[in-house]
C-alpha cells in the first residue's frame, strides 16, 4: 500500500496539529491523548532545532501512557517515530526487571536504538525509546519489589540524560532521547478517586466546573508513589496522557477506517492475488461484539479477522479462476465467484 507522507516527509512545518492529522490516520479515538503527545514532541524537537541560540533551557519532558491495554498506547508511538522520521525502539518493563543484568539490557536497548538509526549517533540521540508495562515494576511483593525498584533507579540516569558506553564501544548520550513510557495501571483509578479533593476555584463560574474536572481527572504525582512507583522516576515522567477503554463503535472503526487497517491489508493481499474481497457491514458489527466482550480492546481484532479469512487464504492461490470473495456474515462460509 502506498504510505502516505508525515510532517517530517513532505517539510510541511512540525506543528502539534499536524502531527495529530497524521495520528489521526491511523489511531482511532484518544483524541486528548494525542494532543498531549504531539504538544511534547513539537516542544521536544523544536528545542533541539533551537540548541544553543537561546538563553533559556528548555528541559526534556519524559511522556507517561496510561491506559488499558489494546487502547493504542503502542500503535500511537510507532506512528509518532513515523510522523517525526526518527529511529524508534521499544523495551519491555518486565523483561527488565526478570534480568539479573539491568544495566545491560538498557544498554541493549540503546544498542538498538543506534542500529535503527543505521548507525548514525546523532540521529539516534534523538530518537524516541518506548518502555512498556512500567507499571509492572511497582512493589507487590518483597521479591518484585526489589527487582522492579532496582529497574526504576537504572532507568533514572538515563532518562534524564546520561552519556552510555554500549557493547560496540561508542558513547551514546541520552540527553536528547525522548522516553515514553506506558502501561495499563490496574487499581490506580481506585488511588486517584481517594486522593482528588479539588472542590472550589476562585475563577468564573461559568469555568469553575470545566477546570475542576480537568483537575480531579489528572492523575498526580503521589497517586504514582502510592501505586508503586519511586517519587524520583516519576518525576522523570512529567507529562502524564490517558487512553480511555475502546467502545464497540470504535473498535469497528478500528477494523475499516485507518490506512492501514485490517479490512485494507487482507484486501491487499487478495488483490495481489486478483480477487476482489467485500466484507458486508455486518461482519464487522459481529466482530466487534466478540472483540467487546474479550476486554482487551482492539489486541483480539485481528485475531477473529485472521480465523474468518485463513479458508480464503488458503483457497484464492491455487484457484486462479476465482475473481471475488463476499462474507456475509461471520458464522457462514464465504462466498466465491
């Protein structure tokens, strides 16, 4: 499929509205999410465009993802590497915190990082590493406790900013590197609900509840530290975005609406092929009734989609004379013609 040109690609200028049109054409929903993470990454690289020819220091904001799983935190973070054209990694919390070696597998990360970068320092010094389920290093109990708050301070020197001796010899400095971080943080809406006791602010009324239910819906810094998180790492992770469950509309939208959605990649397929697929409303509709009521958001979609169209997959190749596919529905056979 033909891709379509990001900010970076065309030299249209990086704005956070332009960065979110491109989300836009892949991510369905988390609209305040995307606002947040393209507002951090506008302010992040025009700050390196910007390094030295100003007398302000603009400091590094480090992004914390909060959400669900199956919400888009991951999908919206690789189409983000796209959009700004730069190398793009991620690691995994929990593989960390399993490892006798922390340092050495942070090291590995940044390793990576450099090879996508095709071994260019300088651009891979400003790439994006993405950790995900960091919420998996908070203490519950003595055992995880220490290997998750061991993993959290050896991720503190470098997400602030720290030069790294890597494997190959070379030096990598972080300071640049923007980290985002995610996870689903089970129990945390419980700790938020206890904490928020926003009720009065002296403005006008007409603002007074708009402003208070932004505030109470934040979540805070010591929300993180009575979940589990040490006080210093979450302050590495200043700007804090919230996915919100996918709803069955939007998990149909999922299936048919981005560039590159499920129903767009298997019709591609079959297309190379010389068949024609349709897939009637319907289909979709029952698919994502199933995917709801799994509860892991968009992460059961493609699995369904895949068992519904493997016997067209494996029929269409040796039957040349076969031109077009409908499904009709998703407990019925295919229909070919």
């Amino acid at each position: 499929m033909e891709m379509p040109s990001s900010p970076q690609t065309t030299g249209k200028k990086l704005t956070p509205s332009a960065i979110v049109k491109y989300f836009d054409q892949y991510v369905i929903g988390q609209e305040d999410a995307k606002r947040v993470l393209a507002v951090v990454v506008y302010s992040h690289y025009r700050k390196l465009g910007k390094a030295n020819q100003g007398t302000v220091e603009i400091a590094k904001s480090n992004v914390l993802l909060i959400g669900p799983t199956g919400t888009g935190k991951t999908l919206l973070c690789e189409t983000l590497s796209r959009a700004l054209g730069v190398p793009f990694v991620t690691a995994n919390a929990t593989s960390l915190a399993q490892s006798k070696y922390v340092n050495e597998e942070i090291e590995a990360v940044l390793l990576r990082l450099l090879e996508r970068a095709g071994g260019d320092l300088d651009k891979a010094q400003r790439g994006i590493v993405f950790i995900d389920e960091i919420d998996k290093l908070k203490a519950t109990d003595n055992q995880h406790a220490t290997s998750g708050e061991r993993v959290q301070h050896a991720l503190l020197k470098i997400m602030e900013g720290a030069p790294v001796r890597l494997g190959s010899g070379k030096n990598i400095d972080t300071t640049n590197i923007l980290f985002i971080c995610a996870g689903a943080f089970v129990g945390l809406d419980t700790i938020t609900a206890n904490t928020h006791a926003f009720g009065f602010i002296s403005i006008g009324e007409a603002d007074n509840q708009k402003v208070l239910d932004r505030l109470n819906s934040r979540v805070k810094p010591t929300d993180l530290f009575e979940f589990g998180l040490i006080p210093e790492f979450a302050g590495r992770l200043p700007v804090i975005a919230m996915f919100k469950d996918l709803s069955r509309d939007m998990l149909l939208k999922v299936m048919v609406e981005p560039r590159n959605s499920i129903y767009n990649q298997f019709r591609e397929i079959l297309k190379n092929e010389g068949v024609e697929l349709v897939i009637e409303k319907k289909v979709f509709e029952q698919i994502a009734d199933l995917a709801f009521e799994y509860k892991v958001g968009a992460r059961s979609l493609r699995g369904i989609f895949e068992e519904m169209i493997t016997p067209v997959l494996y029929v269409t190749p040796d039957q040349p004379e076969i031109r077009r596919v409908v499904i009709k529905s998703l407990f019925e056979d295919p229909c070919f013609s």
